[in-house]
C-alpha cells in the first residue's frame, strides 16, 4: 500500500504556509528521484488567460528550491493545449505562463513547452492499455531524467476531477494524442436553453460552433455544433453558462479518463524510481484551470498531499474532498454540501472513480493508501 503525505492548509505564525511544505518535502524525500546532474522536468500547468485560481508559483519555487538543493537541474514545463485560448502554442503559452507569474525571478526555473512550437513535436511510446498500443508523448518528457507533478486538484467537465493523473496523461499527451483520448466526447447543444451569447462559438479551436437563426419565437442566434469538424475537446460545455451545451457521450463517459491513464502511463514507462506527485488541494473550483474565469470552490481549502504513486495521491485527494462539508455560494446544489461525491453532484452522469481503477489496473499505482498526516492533528472529515 503506497503512502500519501499530506498537511493541512491551516498556518500561523509559529508554522507558516511554506515552512509546512518544506516538511512535507522532506518527508516525501525527493533525494530517492533527483541524482546530481538530473534534468528535472516540474510538471505542472501555467493557468490560463483570466483564471485566477491557478497553482501559484511560489509553491513551485519550493519544489524547484529541493530539486536544486539535491544538484538536480529543474525546469517547468507543459505541452500545448488544444481548445482555442492562450496556451495553443508555444509563443502564446510562454507569454501567458509569465504574466501569470511563473518567470525564472519567481520560480527560480527556466520553461520548457514540452512539445514544442506548435504542439507537433512528439515520439511515439509503447503502452500496454485497453485503449492503446502506443501513445503521442511529448519529449520534455521522455528526455527528462525524473519527473515531478505539482498539480492542482480542482473538478474537470469531463474527468470529473483533474489530479496527478491528469496532469500526466492531458498534460505530456502532444495536441494529436489530445484529440485521441477526446474522442468519445460529443457536444449537444439544447436550442431552447440557449442564449446566443456565443461564448462557445468565440472559444471553440476548430470552428465547429456556427450561430444560427433560432426557432419560431426566438429573437436571438442559438449555437450549433458541426459534428463532422467537432475534435471532442468539451471546452463549449464549460464555457456554457445557461448549460445548453451537454456531452452526449459516444461510449461509456469512462473511457476519457481511461484513455488519459494510459497516457500518463506512457509518459513514466521509463520513470520507475524517477517519480513524485504533489496535489494541492486548495481553490479546488468545479472546472480545470484552461478557463478564461475562475469559480468559486466547492470545499474550503483542505491542504497538500505528496507521493510516489500517481493512483494513490489521486485516491487520497479525492477522498479528502468528499470528506468535508462543502461550500456554499458554489456549483454545489443543497444535496451537494454534504455529498460523497462532490465531484459527481457538479458534473453529472460522470464517475472521477474511474481513472483510479483503470491507474491500478493496467499497474500504473494503487488506489488503496496509507494517509500519513504530517499535522499534529488528522484532517477532519465531514
């Protein structure tokens, strides 16, 4: 059974925020990962135009901080997105990674775009999964000597919830590998619930999005998908504010994040011994960080969790957040508050549960853990 690390997001000023994170480091020990010389890729995500919700790069710094101290050679990096926004390609993605705060003056790191320009540059890697034979890894990955998540584990539209896994798989996945693990996605649009604001149309990348005259008494434009141009990305289900734009799904809603396992099983096959995750568990908002706003969070903020196993981490964290009472004024309806599954009660219909059991099925972790708490006392459930 791996261990899980966590402390709580609770301070003061006996035992301030970073002073905790530093212990949480050294308890995780990454000197077992980082050698003298290691190139060491710090996996993580740079927020997105308007988000404000995004990790905060002075928890990075820490992190770039140890991988320094232990003579490791740490670089952040992302690979390109491929909905439309300012991470599509490398010029945009660098830009929007520096106003959001993570220039070498505040990380301490250089960025690498994983997968180069325009998000074409990848090798393809061998994976025994359901799904896949082989996947499109971007080589930042793949060239690195150790990898470290730090990611922030938040909902997702389509996942249910965005961990390690994610962070892995989405994340070193190239835009081609992208669209391959989106493919059972299929956008509906409910033409009576919309409300021709045409935020969908603006953000679809692929013009799939027309605006067409509505129905006999509706005095606006409604939204219409293009299936044949539609790459299953999702991102109009989230830039939907009326909840027009639904995922009619092409097969079961779980194989998405099956598909996106296999990736990040793809981006650590030569990683064993090379790897560690650290989720914070904080700001967690009901969608991912690629959007231009930020919601209000689902739970209070609950604190970091740290470890070797990219399952577990992701089991512990979810866990952590159906164990605490949720918060109002947010994506939660009243059932919601005290829910078990905070995550499903916002994005129906889809069960976060199952890229956990695909990650220890095709022997990428464990989902059983052994929660460590760092605090003198445990993490409170609800």
């Amino acid at each position: 059974m791996s261990k899980v690390y966590f402390i709580s997001s609770r301070a003061d000023s006996r035992e301030r925020n970073l002073t905790k994170y530093h212990r949480l480091l050294k308890n995780i020990d990454l000197g077992r990962i980082v050698s003298e010389g290691d190139l060491v890729a710090i996996k993580t995500s740079f927020g997105e135009q308007g988000n404000v919700t995004y990790l905060r790069p002075q928890y990075v710094r820490v992190v770039v901080e140890e991988v320094k101290r232990l003579g490791g050679r740490p670089f952040l990096t992302d690979a390109n997105t491929l909905y439309a926004g300012g991470r599509q390609n490398s010029r945009d993605h660098l830009i929007t990674a520096l106003e959001n705060g993570f220039g070498y003056e505040v990380t301490g790191a250089p960025i690498v775009i994983a997968d180069g320009l325009l998000g074409f540059d990848y090798r393809t890697v061998p994976v025994n999964g359901d799904h896949f034979s082989e996947a499109k890894i971007a080589p930042a990955a793949l060239d690195a000597d150790a990898i470290i998540s730090v990611a922030h584990f938040k909902g997702h539209m389509i996942c249910g919830f965005g961990g390690a896994l994610k962070n892995l798989g989405m994340g070193f996945g190239a835009r081609a590998g992208k669209q391959m693990m989106h493919s059972d996605v299929h956008p509906e649009v409910a033409a009576d619930r919309c409300d021709g604001c045409a935020r969908c149309y603006k953000w679809c990348p692929e013009k799939a999005i027309v605006m067409t005259a509505g129905a006999e008494g509706q005095a606006h434009k409604v939204a219409r998908i293009d299936d044949e141009a539609c790459i299953g990305c999702g991102e109009c289900v989230a830039t939907c504010f009326t909840g027009a734009i639904n995922i009619s799904w092409k097969s079961d809603p779980a194989i998405v994040q099956q598909k996106m396992v296999e990736y990040a099983a793809a981006a650590l096959h030569d990683k064993q011994g090379r790897f560690a995750a650290l989720n914070f568990i904080i700001d967690v908002t009901p969608d991912c960080d690629c959007l231009g706003w930020s919601d209000n969070a689902i739970v209070p903020n609950i604190g970091i969790a740290a470890s070797l196993d990219p399952v577990s981490i992701d089991a512990a964290s979810l866990d952590l957040v159906n164990q605490v009472q949720g918060s109002a004024m947010s994506a939660l309806d009243e059932a919601g508050m005290a829910s078990p599954d905070k995550f499903g009660n916002v994005h129906k219909g889809i069960d976060a549960t199952a890229q956990l059991r695909h990650g220890a099925k095709i022997g990428l972790g464990e989902s059983n853990y052994d929660l460590v708490s760092l605090d003198k006392d445990k993490p409170e459930k609800a």
